[in-house]
C-alpha cells in the first residue's frame, strides 16, 4: 500500500497533485469544499462563503503555450488568452483523461489538520471533515497537500477611512463584483491597480457615467500581446531573457524596459507613473485600460483619503461628488483555518509557497 496523502481543493493545483501523485505510486485522496471541480476559475454567479470567486468577463493573462500543463497540451483550437470558462473546460478535460474524479470527494470540508502525537517517528496528521450534511469524521493521513489557494478572506480596509460610516454609496470587495449591469449610469470609484483592479475599472467605465481608478503607487502596464502580434510571455519569458536580466546590470535592465513601456504611452501623462522601478513589482497585465484613460471614460486618482456623506475625498485634496459605488482592489488575506496556528496565523505576509 502506498502511503496516503491528503489533497485539498480540487482546482488547478489540486488536480495536478492528484496526478502526480498517482505517478509516484502514492494513495491520494481529495476533499473538495464545493460540488465540482475548478476552484478558481469555476464562476457562480453569488460569492459563496470560503470559495474564491471570479468575474463574469475574466479573461487569463498567461498564455495557453505558458500555461498549460506539460503533459496535457490544450487544444489546438483554444486562443492563445482564454475566457475562465474556457480554461474551466480544459481542467474537465484533464481529469477526464487521467480519470481523476474517482479520487474527489466532493462538499466536504476540512475542519481541522493536526500532527498526530507520534508525529516525530510517523510523519502522519489527523484530518477532521464535515460533508453536506454535518457530519463530522476523522481521517488519517501520511501527508497533506493544501491546494485550497488564498482568495477567499476578503482585505477590505474600510476602517482606514475617516466618514466610510455615514458613506451613502455602496462599498464592496472585488469579490462581489460579477459584471457592469448595475453600474450603467452610475459613477464609481475603484481602489487598487492590481490586475483584477484594472480590469474592473475598464470593465465599470464600458457601463457607468464616470469611472475613478484610485491608486496608492501608480503601477507599470504591460500588454498581452507583443512583437509580431505574439503573446508577450512566449516572446519574453525565455531563457535567453533570464540569463540577459542576469548578466545585465539592473538599473539598465529597468531603464531599458520603461523605455520600451513609455514608447507606447507616457505612463507619466496617463497617471500611471509608479514609484518602483519596472522590475522590482509585478506590472499590471491590461490590454484596454489605457484608451479608457484616452477616451476619458476613466479617470486616475491618487490613493483614497476619506469618504464625505454622498462623495469620496482624495490624497490630493480633490473631492468627487455623488459616488454611487466603491470598489476595493485591495486584495486577501492568506488564510487556512484548518492548519495549526504555526502555520497559518502570519496575517498579511506573503505566503511560501512549495517551490
């Protein structure tokens, strides 16, 4: 018998465990919280509690050539950048290959994992789950997997801004956010410039009156496509392009960069100028946010410094009146309340993740 290893969540991650597993004769075994598999990127239409969730329109930002898995090549007739539901299929389509699901229990949930007392010489956890129905029972393992992601507990800093209380718009994660239907007309305020807060805001000022994009640093904008018309992480992320970044002295590498970006739009003009050089945070991956900004259909603003009774007060002293919605970009906290507090309880630092 091989030795049994727990896998939690049956996403992206969790299924390739289950593989992996299988080839190094092991006996996993995967409890997954919700009915099906996807994790991620399987879309409900309402924010379920202890699930990720994404929007309507999501489309990824890595390539199917970067992204697919290695012994699972995506089909040929697939687009090079794909819609979540899309990418929801080719998961269905890899567990179906490898007869995965026979190794998913699904609506079960884990409560608890514990080094067992002879932890030392066994190396083995005790696991506590709760099915659909309640009901609670206990499971021994050799190893555990957590494949359960980190976006799921909402960071939604409202505490930080004087007069959010008597705020008389709506504030919200971009957790609840599904699609612009309810923004037509309206004049929103979307905080944070990471990806989903891009996205967002291009997809609010396609439907709303005025669309604000507040950002506390400003971000560098890169494209999904590149030279030739060819997805930027074929072009770039290469191994000669590793060695070069290495062997080149950084502040070239980073001036070098910025060029080529600002060639393409002054970020400095379109209120996008960052305080960090190029290379030293992850760049904002949006093909339509800058003729939004061209067009006028959204407006950059500098980070959010309180709210008055119908309006949102900015760093820079500016007022705009008559918000009717705030959306926050502002991320999650890494959370697992099932591992012991060792592991789990390191609230707002980046989480280690295997290799």
């Amino acid at each position: 018998m091989g030795r049994r290893v727990l896998v939690v969540g049956a996403g992206n991650s969790g299924l390739v465990c289950i593989k992996v597993c299988l080839d190094e004769g092991l006996e996993p075994v995967c409890f997954e919280i919700s009915d099906d598999i996807g994790g991620l990127w399987k879309y409900k239409e309402s924010p379920e509690p202890e699930r990720a969730s994404i929007y309507r329109s999501l489309v990824v930002n890595t390539s199917k050539e970067m992204m697919c898995f290695s012994d699972f090549p995506m089909p040929a007739d697939y687009p090079n950048y794909m819609h979540n539901s899309q990418l929801l299929q080719y998961f269905r389509l890899y567990a179906d290959h490898f007869d995965l699901l026979r190794y998913v229990r699904f609506q079960t949930t884990v409560k608890s994992v514990t080094q067992r007392p002879d932890f030392s010489t066994s190396g083995q956890w005790d696991v506590v789950t709760t099915n659909g129905d309640g009901a609670e029972e206990s499971h021994v393992f050799d190893a555990v997997m957590v494949c359960s992601g980190q976006y799921t507990d909402p960071l939604l800093p409202l505490s930080d801004f004087p007069g959010n209380e008597t705020f008389s718009g709506r504030c919200l994660h971009s957790r609840e956010f599904k699609n612009a239907d309810a923004y037509r007309g309206k004049r929103a305020v979307v905080v944070g410039i990471g990806n989903s807060g891009g996205d967002i805001a291009v997809e609010i000022s396609r439907s709303a009156e005025k669309t604000f994009l507040s950002t506390r640093q400003g971000s560098w904008v890169l494209g999904r496509m590149s030279s030739n018309g060819l997805p930027l992480d074929m072009v770039h992320g290469s191994r000669l392009n590793n060695v070069l970044t290495g062997l080149l002295p950084k502040s070239f590498s980073n001036w070098t960069l910025e060029r080529s970006l600002n060639s393409r739009y002054d970020h400095r003009l379109y209120g996008l100028k960052p305080k960090h050089r190029v290379l030293d945070q992850r760049a904002l991956v949006n093909d339509d946010l800058p003729s939004r900004i061209l067009q006028g259909a959204l407006v950059m603003k500098p980070n959010v410094k309180g709210f008055t009774a119908s309006g949102v007060v900015f760093e820079d002293g500016t007022v705009e009146e008559n918000i009717d919605t705030v959306v926050f970009c502002t991320g999650y906290n890494v959370n697992f309340p099932f591992l012991p507090p060792a592991i789990s309880e390191e609230p707002h630092k980046e989480l280690t993740l295997y290799k």
